[in-house]
C-alpha cells in the first residue's frame, strides 16, 4: 500500500514566504531547501518512493518516522521542486541531494566512497569543485517534463553559483540481480566508459562487460536504461568501471560522472537561462 500523505509532506505556508527560488513554471518552483521541515518533507518524498514504491529496506528508525534518513543530509544542500497547488499548502515533489568537495573534505568525505574507490577521479586534477548527486526522486505524479526541467535548471543554476567543474554519482538499475540487466550495464560498459582519470572502480567488483560486444541489441538496451541514466547520458555521463549491489536499496548501481564544460550547451543554456513561465 502507498502512503501518498506521507510522500508530500505539506509545509506551513509562512515558512515559504521568505524562501528564495531559483526558478518557477506555473505553480512549481525550485530551491534550495532552508528549514528542517523542508528537509523533512524531502526524506518523507524518498521514504515513499525508495521504500513502499520501490522495495527498498527501512531501518527500524526510518520506518517509524516514515523519513529515509542518514548521517550525509545534514551536510548536503537539499535541491526541492515544490507545488503550490490550490490548497494553500505547499508541498515537495521532486528532490536532489547535492554535497559539494568542500563541504565533502570538511566532514565524512562522499557518500559514493561506500560503493567506490574515488581516488583517480579526487586526483585528476578537474580545475573546479567536484558535486556528488544522490537521493533523486519525484512524486508519481508529478514526473513530467515540466518537473524534471526545474530540477535541471536548479543544478545548471548551482554549477555555476559554486565553480562546479564535474557531477558524479550513483545511478540504479532496479533488483539486485546484475545479471538481470546484463545487456544495458554491457552497453554502459562498451559505450560509455569514463576515461582513467575519471573512472572510479566499484569496491566490490562486479562486472558489467556480461555480454561480449555485438552479442546483444544495443537499441534494446539503451531503451531499457532508466529514465534517470538516460537524461545523464544525454548530457555527456560516463560510468564507472563496475556495478555495485546494493541490497538495502533493492537496486544494482553505476558511477556516472559528467563533465560540466562537456554538457550539451543546448541543455545547460536552457536549462539555466530560460525564461520563467509565471
């Protein structure tokens, strides 16, 4: 059973007056969260999509405050799309977890050093600030062109207010059978894998070159990817070099990392200069 209350947390009217947003299209905007209670209704959104909507496993902490909760939120800045909508209450829809290098090497490092080794990527000398993205999630109803477009012109708006030189982080292929999706990690694997600097290795190595090149329809492939791993390729992401299980998410992983310079202008350009529809 799906908990919609739970997943859009309302958030009290006055607590938004004073909240700047980035961008706005009708009676969506977007921002950087400011509020514990924003925060909160973000792990609320992720509570319902990764675990009633997606199967992932709550700890019992997370199960009794219905919040996908751990130690790296309160050290990241919390990317939120919300709704206005007619009740007067507004509510987050769409979210992204952001930490920056700085912020990084100041506390735990990134989350992504669970799954992978970081060294050639943290070495490679990118001429700006590295950014992690995670615990990306939108309400069911709310995955529309026009929700996904906020989010974008959010991080294109954040890239450029914080010297981003590179994006990475850990995209997922749903069910923790590798061989399940062995066609599309193949096709990431053969297509499009980052160059040595910039290819982090999965601390458990599980391979994802399972299919020989040519052995298996690369069109089915690329059709099967998530929809998330295909916007991240369509603005240049690379991957890692190996799949992670990840048996509390109830997902196979990738590293994808993606070069801001090498964005498609057309994405970046509009995502972050167009023209907010009121």
């Amino acid at each position: 059973m799906l908990h919609q209350s739970h997943a859009l947390t309302a958030i009290a009217p006055h607590l938004l007056d004073a909240a700047p947003h980035m961008h706005r299209s009708g009676q969506l905007d977007v921002r950087i969260a400011r509020s514990e209670e924003e925060i909160a209704a973000a792990q609320a959104l992720r509570y319902h999509i990764f675990y009633d909507e997606m199967g992932a496993r709550p700890t019992l902490a997370m199960q009794a405050a219905r919040r996908d909760i751990d130690d790296y939120d309160s050290i990241c800045d919390h990317l939120l799309v919300i709704d206005h909508g007619e009740s007067g209450r507004p509510q987050v829809v769409g979210t992204y977890r952001m930490l920056r290098q700085s912020v990084a090497e100041q506390h735990r490092g990134f989350y992504s050093s669970g799954e992978y080794d970081l060294a050639p990527l943290l070495t490679a000398g990118t001429g700006g600030q590295l950014l992690e993205l995670g615990r990306s999630c939108v309400a069911a109803e709310h995955r529309t062109p026009t929700t996904i477009s906020l989010l974008w012109r959010g991080i294109a708006t954040y890239l450029a207010a914080h010297g981003i030189s590179h994006m990475f982080g850990c995209a997922s292929l749903h069910g923790t059978n590798p061989d399940a999706h062995a066609a599309e990690l193949s096709y990431l694997f053969h297509h499009h894998l980052a160059p040595e600097p910039l290819r982090a290795r999965a601390l458990i190595d599980v391979p994802m070159d399972r299919l020989a090149p040519g052995s298996y329809d690369v069109k089915a492939a690329q059709r099967a990817l998530p929809p998330l791993i295909k916007g991240y390729l369509r603005v240049g992401a690379m991957v890692g070099d190996g799949a992670f299980v990840d048996t509390q998410f109830n997902t196979v992983d990738v590293f994808v990392v993606m070069p801001v310079g090498g964005i498609t202008r057309r994405y970046l350009d509009r995502f972050a200069t167009a023209n907010d529809a009121v």
